[in-house]
C-alpha cells in the first residue's frame, strides 16, 4: 500500500470484478447496438479501459474534459476545457465517470449532452459518494458506493497524483497537507 494512504478500501480483485459486472450488465442492455463511451478525464482513464475490455458490443469512445474541483473541496463551477471530437447525434451515449460526489459536474454534463440529441444518454460511474449529493442525477450503473471519505488511485487523484495505484484507497490527512 502507498505509504500516503490511511486504508485500502477497493482491492485490485474486487475492481476487476465490479468491472466485469458493470461489462455485462451493458453488454446485455445495448446488445445490438453500438455504445459511445464518453469518458471524464482524467479520472475515468483507469476505469474506461477496464469497463471496454468487459463490454462485448461495437463501442466508439471519446473525451472530455471538465473542470470542477481544486484540491480536496467541490466549487462546483463547471468548465469545459476539452470537448468532445464527434457528433452524438442519434447515438447511445454512455458517459464514463470516476465518481459522483455533489453530482454538479454530471448534472452539467447530462444539460450540456442531451442538447446534441443523443438517441440515449446514461450515466456509469465507478464510484458513488451519494452523501453530499446536491443534485439529483439519475445514475445507471455504479461499480460501489462509498462513504463519505477522500479516496486516491485506479485514475482518483490528489492534486494530480496516485491516480495510478491499482487500488482505491483513503487518503491521509497528514498527506492531504503535505501534497496541497
Ligand atoms: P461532483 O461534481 O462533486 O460530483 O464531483 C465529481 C468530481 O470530483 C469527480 O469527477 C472527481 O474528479 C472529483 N472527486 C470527488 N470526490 C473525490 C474523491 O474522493 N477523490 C478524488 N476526486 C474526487
Ligand atoms: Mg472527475
């Protein structure tokens, strides 16, 4: 375990499993169709690899890229500061998302997508922190839910580091200082 971590909380195994869940639960939903995978960055990195790998449908993925949080705490102005490359007109569009804590950066993200007209827009999220929800996002697919706590690794960050631990895991407060 990284020394910057208080616990492991999500073990490599239990990821590959939830994963491989979440893979069969969409393969099984849009079976027939083609599924555009619209990943966050840059926490969904990790994530959106792994969950394509499980999903044995025609995929086309694409990014983008927002900005919400500095350090620890949400200000929940949203920004967009890449965009996606192609149309999702008429598309099944999944958005691939790290975590959903207020919800405010996935509220903004469904607002902003639906008016491409998309044939469908859901929301799949590895991570849920549903206690400091502040808006009410309808999510299809969440890997775990957790409580409320700072966690780091497989594409979290703070401040731009751990996101390549293989795990998730809490990060300490003594590190959240030190890294600020
Ligand atoms: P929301 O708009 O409050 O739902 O925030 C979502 C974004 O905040 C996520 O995409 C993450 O990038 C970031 N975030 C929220 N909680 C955590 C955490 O515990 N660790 C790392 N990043 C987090
Ligand atoms: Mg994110």
């Amino acid at each position: 375990m990284h020394k910057d971590l208080k616990e492991i909380l999500i073990s490599p195994e239990e990821l590959e499993a939830g994963i491989k869940k979440l893979g069969g639960r969409i393969s099984k939903d849009y079976a027939g169709r083609c599924v555009t995978l619209v990943g966050v960055l840059k926490g969904c990195i990790l994530f959106m690899s792994d969950l394509a790998k499980n999903i044995s449908l025609d995929t086309r993925m694409d990014f983008m890229m927002l900005s919400s949080y500095s350090g620890a705490h949400s200000t929940g102005v949203v920004r967009i500061l890449l965009d996606l490359k192609e149309s999702i007109e008429d598309c099944d569009v999944l958005i691939i998302e790290d975590i959903v804590d207020s919800g405010l950066t996935m509220e903004y993200m469904l607002q902003n997508l639906k008016t491409r007209r998309p044939r469908s827009l859901e929301i799949c999220t590895l991570l849920d922190k549903p206690t400091r929800r502040r808006a009410n996002i309808p999510i299809k697919y969440t890997g775990f839910t957790i409580e409320d706590k700072f966690v780091v690794g497989y594409g979290l960050d703070y401040n731009g580091i751990y996101r390549n631990l293989p795990y998730i895991g809490e990060l300490k407060e003594s590190a959240i200082e030190i890294r600020k």
